[in-house]
C-alpha cells in the first residue's frame, strides 16, 4: 500500500536530555495540528531533525525506537552541520533574503553552502531509504528547497509536494543568492510547489523564467517535459480547537484572573517569536509615541507581550532580544504610575490555554511583522473570539492580510498609521467589531487546516494526473513506430508542416531563420514519394516562402492561408481581402516601437506583425498586453483577428486561418494519412480543424489540441527523417 511521507527540518517532538536521560513529548505546532490527519494514518511517516544534538549511536537507537511508536524517523545532525546549515545557511541567508533584509553585508559562506546541500542530501537519504514506488512526500519549508531535486534526480516518477512557509521574494532579491539556480532547480524537483499568496507565486515564476531555461504557461513550468505546478494555498489553523478552548474550565478560570486584572483597562495583545521581520522593535515605538500623543490612555491600556525565544544562538537575534528589553525597560520607566505598568512583557512561551485566555479577553490583537508569510497567531486571535467583539491590527506584510480584509490593515513602517489604528481600535462601536470579526471569523473557518491539507493534496493528485496524461502524448519511439506504419500502409498522404519554431528554431532576426541544408534534405525526401503531398503552412509573407521553398515542389500556404501556391502553379490570394484596415492600425503599432527598444513591424500583404522578441524582458510583454488592450475594439469593428504568438502579435483578417487553410487543402483529394506539425497558437486552429484521425503534434510540452508532441525542431527533424525512411 503506497504511502505519504511528510518531511520538514524540525518533527513535531520534542526532546530533552536531562544527564543522559531523554524524555519525550509532543508538540504540536499549527504543522502537525494539520498533518496529524496524515502522518498518523497508515503506514504514513514523518521525517525530520528531532530538534537536539544526540551523538551517542546506542542514544540514536532508543531516539529512532521511541519515534518509530510516533511515525516519525529522526534524521541525526551533528552540531556543526546545525550551526552551518541550519543558522547559517536557512538563517543568516535564505531567511533574511526572503523577507527582504538582504544587505550589503550579507556573508555568503561557502561552508554554508556547502552543508546545505550536504545536510538536505541527509534527508534525502532518509527519504529514499523508505520510499517505494506510489508513495507521495510532501516536503516543508526553506532549509530543504535542495531536497525536491535529489529525490527526483533518484526517483523521476514519484510524487513531490514542497510547501514553502515563508514568502518567496521578488526576483530582485533572490537574484542576489549565489547559489539560485542550485536552489530553484531544486525546488522544481516537485510536482507541485505551494506558497502562501499569490504573489509569492508569481515571484517564484518570474525567477525561474528569468534565471533558469524553463518555459512557464502561466502557472505551468514545464521542466524537461514535466509539468509543474506552482500555486498558492494559504495555510489556516484548527479554528474549532481555537473556538472552543475558551470553554474549557481552567482557560475560564485565566480569563476570569486576566479580567480581574485589568479591571477598567484594555488589553493590546502582541504574540511572536523572537524575529526582527516580526516588527517588535517598531510596534514599541508606535507604543511608545501612542502614550507620549494621548496620554488619556496612560492607566486605561496595557500593552501584553509575549515574544517566544527562537533562534538565540544566531547573533542577530540575542541583539535583538536585548534591545527590545531595552526599550521595555524605558518604556515602563517612563510611564510607570504607582499602580500601573504599560508593557507586560514575557520573554518565554506559554501554554496553548494562556494563549487562549488572552486571545479571548484582549480588545486589540496587534500583529504588525515587516514580513511574514502568513502569520497564524492573526487567526488563532480571530478564531478565538467566541463573542465576535475585539479588533484585529494586521500589518499589509503578512500574508494573512490578504485574507482577514475585515482587520485594521496598515503599513508596519509606517508608525503613525499604527498609533491611528490603535487609537481606532480602542474606540471602535460594537457593532463594527462584531461585523468585522464574524467576517473574518467566516474566513477563518472556511479556510482551516483542513481544509488546506486537502485541497493541497487534491491539487498534488490533480498534477500527477496531468503528467501522465501529457507521458502519453509524447511521440516516443512506440509512437514513432505506430505512425510509420500507418504512414507506410497509406496510399495518399498528406502533410502540414509549420516553418518557425517547428523545422527551423528561433531566431532573433526574423530574416536569418533560414532553411540549410539538412531541411532541405528532408523536405525532398518526402517529396519524392509520389504518395505525398507536403504542405509547408507557414505565416510568413509569400515573397519569403517562394525565396526558400519555390523550387522544392512543396505545397506553399502563407500568411496564415492569405495564399497559397500549388506545385508547378502561380501565387493566389484569397479574393475579397481587403488591406485597407492598415492605414489605421500601423500608426498605433509604430507608437508602440517607438516605446519598446528592440521591436519593429512586418508588413505582409494582409496582416501587420509586432515583433517584441528583441525587446527587453518582461518589458516587451507588458507592452503587448497594453496593445492588445489598445487594438481590442478598433480590430472587432473592422472584422481583423488579433493572434499572440511567439514573442508576436499579428493582426490579420478574421476570414484567414490556418485552419480553413489546411482544411481546403484536406479536401481537395481522398487522403488517408494526414499529418499536422505546429508549434504555435496559430497551428491550433489546424490542430482544432483536422479531423480526429488525423496525426497532429506540437512542438513543446505545453497544453495543446494536439494529440501528441515533440519537444523540438530538431526532434521534428529526427521524426520526418525516420518517417520517410526507405523501407
Ligand atoms: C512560519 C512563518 C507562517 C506563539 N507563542 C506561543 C505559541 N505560539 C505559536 C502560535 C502560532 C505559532 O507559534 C507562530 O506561527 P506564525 O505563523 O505566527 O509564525 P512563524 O513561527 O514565524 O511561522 C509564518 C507559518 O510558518 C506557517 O506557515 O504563518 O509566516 O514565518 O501557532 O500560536 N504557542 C504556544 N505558546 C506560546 O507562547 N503554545
């Protein structure tokens, strides 16, 4: 029976050695709330680091028996490989980069890097040490981005998810890593790479478009023929867990202690871990600056907060933790009254029922991180507000702002618009605060943990499935050899071959994607037998076409079926064309070359093309689109067809396809082998056109109305080669 593994740095135990004697317990982070479902089913497995250094082989031993009861398999890391890989090589560079604090003085260790890639192949080790075949594994977070990659590179056909818990940062950020080919080609391992929103997702398409030699079709990226799904699945929380803990006796017994407490007072409450992209240094300020502008408030709110230690051996965080006590410290100095202290501070964790009673009682939750890429404590707040009455602060950083729309959204920078939102908060009706809450308390449920592990799995599911379907589309030897004998038992045949991007590959100037000598080889091959007729269907101009292939004896359709020129006859076009529409249209594409270095038009005799495969990146693509939005109206009235294509756009009369052109073609004999080779938008409508018999293949792995693919010109060549092959 196929099994799933989940993989993460830390497993959800944990361990303490008291003088040689462990004792273990579990913890159960919003992770393991939500995997629980999975890893405890089965023969389902969790591996990871059990979060301590244990060298002693017969202590590993009693580590891997008391796990194994748990489901969980330890991987065993020395204290050098946890300084280098994990504090160094996860901490001091991917975490800083990807929440946007790269500096200058980022150390890029070699050594780091180095014992990243030796740890995640540790896991991977691991891994393959109990996968079989039909098994998924579903990898978590930035310290194993590697790991995806070196299963794959052992196991192509298992199932990989990989779940990235951060944000993944814009491409100017992640260029800056050294190492981030390595790093993306290894999270390209999985079939299907979660992120938290949707512009994480985007960030990541646009490195791995611009860094490495993937092809992306919007949420596709097609590596070596293996479609790969990057998507964004915000992760939720146990929202019933958090909803119904307040009734509990002894959290009741805290809220009544904690009211009791700050009788006449309202509480702000403030939960993270020790982290500077948290935002505590600042909220202090906005604190801080609150009391100094409204000193109403001094007695009437407290600040509560709760910073869990994480991280102290990497010395930014030790700074960090003594300047907020710094600043506590002179903050409480300051505006200390005999019976009143402002900030109530907890440099410790605390049990979930404490979190829960104060997430209950407190009026204002104030979550303001610089970066976070979802940040649960925002819904554990929301969900725990059984009466709907509270308001929650939400910094615009966190992921979670793209969901709980109903919070107090603002820009952690900015200081002023936090002591406003507080100000806001402490004074805001009930009834307001219900309707935001129940909103978000909506959300809250609807998108639980769940519900994010299922419909996670189901998309994995979903990919898996899309994989194999294009596997069989793929013209592999089998197929080659199936279409040859249908070829050789034929008696008339007929064949539509695309130029650009099918027999030729691309050029960046259109006039030097010549055919040589190899080509023209083919082509008089398949000629030859009196059984063929070979159509070249291309969208070049005639003039063009008649240059490269007039005195081969091949069918010639150009411009997209604007004219055709049978063996041994004249050039015709189509009648009743009419080209008048150009006057218009050229002068808005010639404002678009002026704005875009690198592109230029072709004009053909009835269609206009705007070229942009010269054009800087991205730039090009944006301007396309701003023409396509321009042109929409203006083409519609005029009955012209607007056809994006490979770095083109073309504007042509709507009466002339490739479709209708081939289909012309089909018709005027009795063919009982027919034969399509596209590569782009326009060879679909022949594809679409052909009927189902009909062998139709496009160039390149992507989604398509053809029946089968090939992944190149070259490979077209080899397949004509072969198919025309003397028996
Ligand atoms: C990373 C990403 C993303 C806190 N104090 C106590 C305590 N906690 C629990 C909270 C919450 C968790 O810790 C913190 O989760 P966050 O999501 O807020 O932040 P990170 O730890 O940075 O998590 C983050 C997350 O991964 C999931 O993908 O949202 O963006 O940075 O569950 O309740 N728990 C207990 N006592 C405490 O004192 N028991």
């Amino acid at each position: 029976m196929s099994k799933t593994i989940i993989v993460s740095n830390r497993l959800p135990v944990k361990i303490s050695n008291d003088e040689g004697s462990l004792s273990f317990s579990s913890s159960e982070g919003g992770l393991a709330t939500g995997l629980g479902s999975i890893y405890q089913d089965n023969n389902n497995i969790w591996i990871g680091w059990p979060g301590l250094e244990i060298g002693d082989p017969g202590q590993q031993q009693e580590v891997i028996e008391n796990l194994q009861s748990r489901k969980l398999l330890p991987v065993f890391l020395t204290q050098e490989e946890i300084s280098e890989y994990y504090e160094g090589f996860s901490n001091e560079i991917l975490w800083p980069i990807f929440h946007y604090y790269a500096s200058t003085y980022t150390n890029y260790q070699q050594s780091n890097w180095d014992f990243y890639q030796s740890v995640n192949k540790k896991f991977s080790d691991a891994v393959l040490s109990i996968v079989e075949a039909g098994d998924t594994i579903w990898i978590h977070d930035y310290q194993l981005l590697l790991l995806p990659g070196m299963i794959r590179a052992r196991q192509p056909k298992v199932t990989i998810g990989f779940f990235l818990h951060i944000p993944f940062p814009s491409y100017e950020m992640f260029r800056l890593i050294p190492w981030r080919a390595e790093l993306l080609e290894g999270m390209l391992g999985a079939d299907l790479v979660g992120f938290h929103t949707y512009d994480d997702v985007q960030h990541f398409i646009n490195a791995v478009v611009r860094i490495l030699p993937h092809n992306s079709s919007s949420n596709v990226i097609t590596v070596k023929d293996r479609p790969v799904v990057a998507e964004a699945f915000p992760m939720g929380i146990d929202d019933q867990k958090y909803a119904s803990l307040p009734e509990r006796p002894e959290v009741q017994e805290q809220i009544t202690h904690l009211k009791e407490n700050f009788l006449n007072q309202k509480v702000i409450l403030s939960v993270d871990r020790l982290d500077y992209s948290k935002g505590i240094l600042q909220r202090l300020m906005a604190f801080e600056q609150l009391l100094a502008l409204y000193p109403e408030y001094v007695e009437k709110i407290v600040l509560y907060m709760i910073v869990v230690p994480s991280r102290d051996a990497v010395p930014q965080y030790k700074e960090l933790r003594n300047e907020i006590d710094k600043r506590v410290g002179n903050i409480n100095s300051l505006y200390r009254t005999m019976d009143w202290t402002p900030i109530h501070y907890f440099y410790r964790s605390f049990p979930i029922e404490t979190l829960s009673a104060l997430y209950n009682m407190a009026h204002v939750g104030l979550v303001t991180p610089m970066r976070d890429g979802m940040n649960l404590v925002s819904k554990e707040f929301v969900a725990s507000k059984t009466e709907n009455t509270g308001v929650l602060i939400l910094s615009e950083m966190a992921g979670a702002s793209k969901e709980l729309l109903d919070a107090l959204i603002v820009n952690p920078n900015n200081i002023g618009e936090i002591i406003q939102a507080i100000v806001t908060a402490l004074n805001m009706p009930e009834e307001e605060q219900k309707n935001r809450m129940e909103q978000m308390r909506l959300v809250v449920s609807q998108f639980n943990v769940f519900h994010w592990v299922k419909v996670y799995m189901d998309k994995l599911a979903e990919v898996k499935e899309l994989q194999k379907s294009m596997q069989s589309r793929n013209v592999d030897s089998v197929v080659a050899k199936r279409i040859r004998s249908n070829y050789l038992a034929a008696k008339k045949r007929i064949l539509f071959l695309d130029y650009d991007g099918t027999l030729v590959g691309f050029n960046a100037n259109i006039n030097k994607a010549t055919p040589d000598l190899d080509l023209y080889d083919i082509i008089k091959r398949l000629v030859q037998d009196e059984k063929n007729k070979v159509v070249v269907i291309s969208g070049r101009d005639y003039k063009k076409l008649e240059e490269w292939f007039g005195n081969t004896g091949v069918h010639m359709i150009s411009e997209h079926g604007a004219w055709q020129r049978s063996k041994d006859q004249p050039w015709e076009s189509i009648r009743g064309l009419n080209d008048q529409w150009k006057e218009d249209i050229f002068p808005i594409l010639k404002t678009y070359v002026d704005r875009t270095p690198g592109a230029f038009i072709e004009e053909k005799s009835f269609s206009l093309v705007w070229h942009y495969r010269k054009a800087q990146n991205g730039l090009g693509e944006l301007r396309s689109n701003e023409l396509i939005n321009n042109l929409a109206y203006l083409t519609k009235d005029r009955g012209l067809q607007l056809l994006p294509g490979n770095k083109v756009i073309e504007i042509k009369n709507i009466e002339v396809n490739k479709g209708k052109a081939a289909l012309g073609c089909l018709y005027s004999d009795d063919y009982d082998f027919v034969l399509a080779i596209g590569d782009d938008d326009t060879d679909e409508d022949i594809f679409k056109a052909l009927p189902e018999t009909a062998y139709t293949i496009k160039v390149g792995s992507t989604v398509s109305a053809a029946a089968y693919y090939l992944r190149s010109p070259n490979e077209v060549r080899n397949f004509l080669r072969e198919l025309s092959e003397p028996v």
